[in-house]
C-alpha cells in the first residue's frame, strides 16, 4: 500500500522526507540509503545536513548508492552528480566517502561500468530506503520512456524532454550529456523502502498519472504501482494538486 504525505510547501516537504531518513538511520546505523539528485531533494538534503550537525543523526556507518550519473562528465565538473551529492550533503555530513557510491560517468568502457556498479550494488545488499524523484516524463532514475522496463544498471539515452528540463543547469542545451548511466527499475523495486518525492505544480500531472494511471514503460514511474515494499509518497501541495482533486480518499 502507498502512503501518502502531502505538505504545505516543499520546505516542509523536504524536512517530512528528511525526518523519515533519520528515523530509519536511527533505527539502523549501517543502513543502505538509496540517493537522487536535481532540484527536488535539495531541501531535503539541507536538513539532513542540519539534523547531522544538531548530532540528531549520523551517517558514519551508512552506505550511500546513487541512481544515476551523465556519462562524460568528469566528477570534478560543477553538474555531474558526483559533484551534486559532495557539495550538497556529503561534505556537510559525517559518512565515510569510501561508503558512497556513484556509477563512474568517465570510465574506460561504460558498459563495464554497468557491469561494476550492479557488482557494488550486489555486494552491498538490500537498499533500505531508496529516495526517487521524478521527472515531467515520468522518468524514475534515468530510466526514460520505452517500449520496456530496464532491468539492471544501464547505458541510456536522455530523451529530448529530460534534455530540456536538464539544460536549465547548464549554460546551453548543448553541453547537456546525451547519455547517462542509470540503475535499472529492476533494482530500483527490489529496495525495502521507497520514498518519492515530488514538489512543484509541474510534476502534478505526471504524479498522478503514474500513481493512478495505467502501468506502461512509457511513464516507467507508473510501475511504482506494483511495488510489493513499503512506499511513501511525499509532496508539496502543488505536485499533489491532481492527486488532492481526483483521488482525495487517498490523502
Ligand atoms: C536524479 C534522478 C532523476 C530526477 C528527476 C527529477 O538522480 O534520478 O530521475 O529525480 O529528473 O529531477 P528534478 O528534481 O530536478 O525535477
């Protein structure tokens, strides 16, 4: 079953999905908490970072996974997602770097690097919780639109919709990664937890869509449906706006 928590903005959006992390952190100090990046989860991430430094939490036993990362940049470059996650929470919190991982957007040979970040994810067992944004697209990860649900950690193609919505962080479109390397929905679904987050007007529709909709890998978020796991969906009441008028028993 879904839960869902709908806040007033995404400021309390942000501290809802936060507490929720903590209170699993908590409770298991070597948890595997599954991270995402772009805008959504800054909030989010910002008061981790506050709760670590108020000592209500702390991350030096957990393990971080990432969903995602472009492909060509290097982790050094101010957009890659290496660089999202240090100059947005790790550097600010007391996890050990040795227990973060990334998929490598610059290795030698990329389908290798698919092949090793499955391995990592394999050695390290059960996510606990993994955190999904999503995108106007319904993308979940970078698992884009297609005719099927990827299974394991893959090469993809950004469709030109993610592109767009992505150049906003780059100075022109052009310089806006192509491809990515993404964990499959496949291993996204088998985390304990999954903890969605969604806040502004522009991802009402999609939410909706794909929590109440039909379950197509043309909106690969929608396969959230048949989660066997604990699922909570938290939101700012913009992004819930669709869900608050069609399906309010749910709230
Ligand atoms: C990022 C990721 C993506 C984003 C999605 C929403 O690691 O996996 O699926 O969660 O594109 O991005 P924002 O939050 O920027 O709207």
């Amino acid at each position: 079953m879904i839960k869902y928590i709908c806040a007033k903005d995404e400021y309390e959006a942000g501290s809802c999905a936060a507490r929720i992390f903590a209170e699993i952190i908590n409770s298991k100090s070597d948890a595997v908490i599954g991270l995402a990046t772009g805008s959504t989860p800054l909030k989010m991430y910002a008061k981790l970072v506050e709760m670590c430094k108020n000592s209500e939490i702390s991350f030096k036993n957990v393990i971080s996974v990432n969903l995602d990362e472009y492909i060509g940049l290097q982790p050094s470059h101010d957009q890659s997602y290496a660089y999202f996650m240090r100059e947005n929470l790790f550097k600010h919190i007391d996890i050990n770097p040795d227990n973060t991982f990334i998929p490598n957007g610059v290795s030698q040979d990329d389908l290798s690097e698919c092949d090793r970040y499955n391995n990592v994810l394999e050695k390290i067992g059960g996510v606990d919780v993994q955190l999904l944004g999503i995108g106007h697209n319904g993308h979940i990860a970078f698992n884009e639109p297609n005719s099927f649900f990827t299974k394991d950690t893959s090469i993809v193609d950004l469709s030109e919709s993610t592109i767009n919505a992505n150049s906003r962080f780059f100075i022109s479109k052009n310089d806006v990664p192509r491809r990515a390397i993404s964990m499959g929905i496949g291993r996204i679904l088998r985390s304990k937890r999954i903890l969605l987050l969604a806040t502004g007007e522009s991802k009402a529709k999609i939410l909706e869509e794909s929590l109440f909709g039909r379950i197509t890998p043309q909106i690969p978020a929608s396969i959230l449906q048949f989660y066997q796991g604990e699922m909570i969906v938290v939101g700012d009441k913009a992004a819930f706006s669709e869900i608050i008028k069609n399906h309010p028993e749910v709230l």
